[in-house]
C-alpha cells in the first residue's frame, strides 16, 4: 500500500502537493482492492448492501490470525493459520510486528525436551524458529508440558532470547505436572509445586498412623490418634478406658498383664495361663499372696516355669489363699 499522504496535484507533480490534491485512480483502485481482499480472505461473500461486510471481516480476520493449525514435529511446533491459503490471513514476513501477539493451537505432539514454535503462511517457508520459554522468559519448557491434543497459547515476546525474540508458554493453559504430591489430571491447570512442609515452613505434608513416631514433618492421622489414646486408658474416659482387661500395652512396647489366682494351698503350686501370650518375651513376674497378716510364717513363694503363655506360682509359706500377680514382657 502507497503512503496516503503521497498525492498528485493537478498540474501532475509530485509532492509538495496542495491540499486540492488527489489520488490517482490507480492508487484509489489498490486500496478498494485492498478492503475487497481483507473481506473475501474473511470468508465473506460480497453483497453490495451490506455496509458492515469489512468491520465482519476484520473481526473474523482477527480471530482467525491467533487460531493456528501445528502441522510440525516432535519438540518443532509449526503453525500456520486456519484455513486455505485464500481464506487464511496473511502473516508478516518476519517478527518484527509481532511483538506482544498471542497464538493458539492444538499440539500436534507431546514435547520431549526443548522445544522451538515456527510460524508461517499456509503454503511457503515459515518465519523461523524459536525457542518456547516458561513464563520467566529464560527457562526452557521441560518434558511433558505440551501434550498432543491439548489447547494451548503462546505469546512471542521480541525482547528475550538476547534480542532475537522467543515464545512464551501461557502459564493458565499449561497442564498439571505429576510432581508429588500435585498428581496429572490432564486438564489446563497452573503447574503446581508445593514444597514439603517443616516446623518453621508452610507446605505439604504426609500421613501417618504412627501414634509413637519421631517425625517432625508429617501429620497425625484420626487412627494415630485413637491408636494412642487406647494405650493411655486413664485419658480415655469411662467408655473407653481400662474395662478389667488383663492385658495393658503401653505406647513404648512394654505389655503389663495382671490377676488374681484361685486359692493355693500351703506347700502347692497352680499354672496360671495368660489368656493371650506374650509376642516376645517376659521381662518380670511379682507374685503377692492376699492374706492377713503372718508375722510367725518362714516358707517362700516362688514362681517357676516361666514362658510367654503363663507361669507356675509355688505357695510355700505357711497359709492357704490366693495370689495378686503381675507379668511385664513385650
């Protein structure tokens, strides 16, 4: 297209013209061909009475320059407009004008590594190939940020790439990486990355249903919770403390079984059988006879027999009765 302000004056010079300077009819002709162009290249049928057929073609033209077709290859994104070559836009020849434009397309594939966007006309040799950045303008996309099929947007910045311009990856279009804990859902989220939390930082934190571990970087769990509570009887309330059970096992490990035996005559014994066995072993056995007091009786009580399932209580005092007892194990 000539420049507007070049015109020929009547006596057919040239600038400087006068302002009753025209237009040859050339120059009048290329522009109308010009807006003809711009509708039809719109798709557009031209209708002489519609007066509205270019603000239509310019819209359609518009929309049409930032959805593009990726017809390249693996880690190469070509993309040329929507279209035939009659209906596409035309592009400009190199990057120039493009500062700031935004392109979306359909990922032809799935990046592997680095990778470069190309655009160009619909036919013809494209503009050239540059990189495709992360949205801080240095970082190259890693593998697995463009997914073939996926909707995508990238916006040319001419600044970066030390001036010779680059590609922006859109940050709302890219998907969902599969960085723990943040798992892929295949949509169009934000790339998430939480860090993993500790006692002096915010972030993500793992379960556990350990109710006596170490860990100052994970969480308790309801069972945990209940796990503990359960072997502390007297902070666990009416319902749900000590019920008369024989066993106890304490949060550290340590299993206390007490009992009362039947009576025990002077000089017997009697097996006492813990009604479930210890898992490892004993660590003591307490015997205590109930009874009043004997302050003449010479005879001693002993235990014998020893294992995880019970032991043998010897009465060798000098009274019948029966026997408090207490076994510790694990």
């Amino acid at each position: 297209m000539k420049d507007i302000t070049t015109k020929i004056g009547y006596d057919g010079v040239t600038n400087p013209a006068p302002p009753t300077a025209v237009h040859t009819a050339e120059e009048y002709n290329d522009r109308l061909v010009e807006l003809q162009n711009s509708v039809e290249n719109a798709g557009l049928l031209l209708a002489e009475a519609d007066t509205n057929q270019l603000s239509k073609a310019m819209f359609v033209n518009g929309v049409a320059a930032s959805s593009m077709i990726d017809s390249g290859s693996v880690n190469t994104i070509v993309l040329t407009p929507v279209g035939d070559l009659k209906l596409a836009v035309p592009l400009t020849p190199d990057y120039s004008a493009l500062d700031g434009a935004v392109f979306s397309f359909f990922a032809k594939t799935t990046n592997s590594g680095n990778t470069t966007v190309n655009i160009g006309q619909t036919t013809g040799t494209p503009v050239g190939a540059l990189p495709l950045f992360q949205e801080d303008g240095t970082s190259q996309i890693p593998s697995g940020w463009i997914i073939a099929g996926k909707y995508y947007s990238v916006r040319f910045d001419a600044d970066l790439n030390s001036g010779n311009g680059a590609f922006v990856l859109l940050s709302w279009v890219k998907d969902v990486t599969a960085t723990a804990p943040i798992a892929s859902s295949g949509g169009h989220s934000p790339v998430i990355s939480i860090a993993d939390a500790t006692t002096s930082v915010k972030g993500a934190v793992q379960l556990s249903n350990l109710y006596n571990g170490t860990s100052e970087t994970k969480a308790t769990t309801e069972k945990a919770l209940s796990d503990a509570t359960t072997m502390i009887p007297a902070i666990t309330g009416p319902k749900s403390g000590y019920a008369g059970e024989e066993s106890i096992t304490f949060p550290n490990g340590v299993i206390l079984k007490t009992g009362m035996s039947a009576s025990i005559s002077q000089d017997s014994s009697l097996a006492i059988a813990f009604s479930t066995a210890f898992p490892t072993g004993i660590k003591n056995i307490c015997v205590l006879q109930q009874s009043a007091i004997n302050i003449s009786s010479t005879g001693a009580v002993t235990v014998s027999d020893v294992s995880v399932n019970g032991f043998t209580i010897n009465n060798g005092g000098d009274a019948t009765g029966a026997f408090f007892w207490q076994a510790w194990g694990y």
